[in-house]
C-alpha cells in the first residue's frame, strides 16, 4: 500500500505537552488508499541498501510513552512521491537498526 503526501516537503510543526515539558514536532499529512487524511509526526529519513525510508509515528499517539514508529519507503517517479508500506520484515528491522545507529551518532 502506497500513500500520497499531502503536505509540501517543508513540514509544518505542531507543539505537545508531554509531561510538562513543550516538544515540537514536524508534522507530514498523507492521504490512505481510501482518500482518509492521516497526519503522522516525521521523524527521520534515512537511506539503506540505496533506497529512502521515513520513520513515522502517528501525530494523535504522539504525547503516548508508548508510540509505534511507521516505516515508509519513499518512491518518487512522474507521478510524484509516494510512500509505501514494506512487507519484508527483514527490511523492516534492517531500516529500524540503521535508523538506530544514525540516532545514536548524533547523541
């Protein structure tokens, strides 16, 4: 399954109170396969294996302790970008790891 974006790649930004402490995050809406608008929290691209993934988490579990990250394939071609949901779970825990260790350089 592939989603359109709806938002321009300059993402807008909203603020949640999480534990008494403002966070502000990026905020990227994509349109489902049955035209519903989803808005999820960007928070990282990263490349693997030549290929451009975004990790997501859905913007209403956001101030959860708890949150699910979505990992999308991003695809570009004549029709625009598109991201794509991955059904290789192997892909999809190589992605988390590389995303990981990118989170831990920039600590």
């Amino acid at each position: 399954m592939c989603l359109a974006a709806t938002a321009k790649p300059d993402l807008w930004e909203i603020s949640v109170d999480k534990n008494e402490r403002e966070y502000e995050y990026d905020i990227i809406t994509l349109t489902d396969s049955e035209g519903q608008d989803v808005d999820f929290v960007y928070i990282a691209t990263i490349e693997h294996m030549g290929r451009e993934f975004c990790i997501l988490v859905d913007a209403e579990e956001i101030a959860n302790s708890d949150n699910e990250a979505t990992i999308l394939e991003i695809i570009e071609d004549e029709d625009g970008v598109q991201y794509c949901g991955i059904d290789d779970i192997n892909l999809l825990n190589a992605v988390f790891e590389a995303y990981k260790e990118e989170a831990e350089k920039e600590e």
